[in-house]
C-alpha cells in the first residue's frame, strides 16, 4: 500500500460534490472501479467550461495516473473501466449518450444533472456532436505545487503583498492556468507577475485553446509579442 503524505498547507482547490453524492450514493455504491469512475468524473467535468460537458472512454484511457489506479495492468485497468462505467449508468449516476454510428468506446458520459440529461436529449436530436464541443484537456497529477512555492521557482522572492495578490489569483483563475502561465514566463525569462497576469486575463477574456499547452517555437513567440510586448523589459 502506498502511504499518502498528507494535504499541502496553504489554500487547496476543492472539487464540489453534491450533498445526495453522500447521502444516497455512497452509501449504496459497493464496488470499488464504481466509486473511482463516480468521482472522477465529478473531477473531470468539474475542469470543463461551457453548458455542455462531456467524458469519454479515451478520457480516462488518456489518464495514466488513474488507469494505474484501476488495475496492475492494462487490460485490467479497462475491464475495471467498464465495469465501474455500466455500474454507474446502471445506477443512474451518469447518463451514455451514444453519437450515430458509433460504438461503445465512442460513447459520451455526462452527469445526471438537468444540465447532463438536456445534453444527452440535444445529442440525440443531432443538435450537437462531441466533434463540435471544445474542451481543455484534464489528467491527474500528483503533488501539485501550491501558489506561492510556483512564485518563489519562477518569478523571485516571496513578500506579504505579492502574498495577497496571488491568493486574489487563485481565486480568479484556475491553479493549472496559473501553473502553465507561470512556466511560460520562466520559459521566457520574464520574471514579473504582471506578465504573468496579462497571460491569463488573455486567457480569460478570449478562451483557453489546446494550442496554448503548446511548447513550439511560433507558441514561445507569440507571449513574446503584440500585447504581452508592454510587460517584457529590454
């Protein structure tokens, strides 16, 4: 078994349940790959933006870190996968919409929610398809750094006021963007927040796209240029 090494201090993102999750599923879910799946999925769709949010079989497979959690092997970790999948839908705590022509493995899972359930209605109907709903990737990690360590390796010293600012930050914006925006400053030796800053107003302003994970040169250039160019010293 491996030992768990305790909550970081300072402040932690948390992941909303819904109080029924407590009082009515828990106490009624029985299998393990069950629960995993179950929360996961609350994770998962919880990193999403937009009306419609959605999880597929190649999201979990895309996860290496919990499809280790599920069994010693692959093969293991994906029957585990499906069982806990049919168990959850069979117990009505998320819904399968199935694309036409698709098969099993092309599935999408939504929650049981009014949300979830006017998703699945709409796919049916044809009025959306997974293809035309942009989502952030999402994939576990472990020992995630807090905010003010992230500061001290990529921007400098930590004092009482950048301290304030930030804890404003993490309440504004999402610890991966924060994460990620901070690696391309120090990517581009830009050790100011206010760089770091302009980064994810941009970011949350105009929408988040996988091309800004990116770690090409033409993505490097382009936090080196147009509207970031004001906060770069020279």
């Amino acid at each position: 078994m491996s030992s768990f090494k305790g909550f970081q201090a300072g402040k932690m993102h948390m992941v909303l349940l819904p109080a029924q999750f407590f009082s009515e599923l828990l106490p009624a879910i029985d299998h393990l790959a069950e629960l995993k799946v179950t929360l996961y999925v609350f994770w998962f769709l919880s990193k999403q933006e937009g009306n419609i949010r959605y999880i597929t079989w190649q999201d979990f497979i895309n996860d290496k870190l919990f499809m280790e959690g599920l069994g010693v092997t692959s093969t293991a970790a994906e029957t585990a996968l499906q069982e806990g999948l049919e168990r959850a839908v069979l117990r009505g705590t998320l819904l399968k919409g199935q694309p036409p022509g698709s098969n099993i493995k092309q599935a999408v899972y939504v929650l049981n929610s009014e949300r979830g359930r006017a998703a699945i209605r709409a796919l049916e109907l044809g009025e959306w398809t997974p293809e035309q709903i942009s989502r952030l990737p999402a994939n576990l990690q472990q020992e995630r750094p807090n905010i003010f360590r992230l500061y001290e390796e990529n921007i400098g010293p930590l004092t009482p006021m950048v301290a304030d600012v930030l804890r404003d930050a993490e309440q504004k914006y999402p610890a991966d963007w924060i994460e990620d925006a901070m690696r391309i400053a120090a990517t581009n030796n830009i050790r100011r927040w206010r760089y770091v800053e302009a980064i994810l107003n941009s970011w949350q302003e105009r929408g988040r796209h996988a091309k800004d994970r990116s770690n090409t040169e033409a993505s490097r250039r382009r936090y080196l240029e147009g509207e970031f160019a004001e906060f770069i010293e020279h």
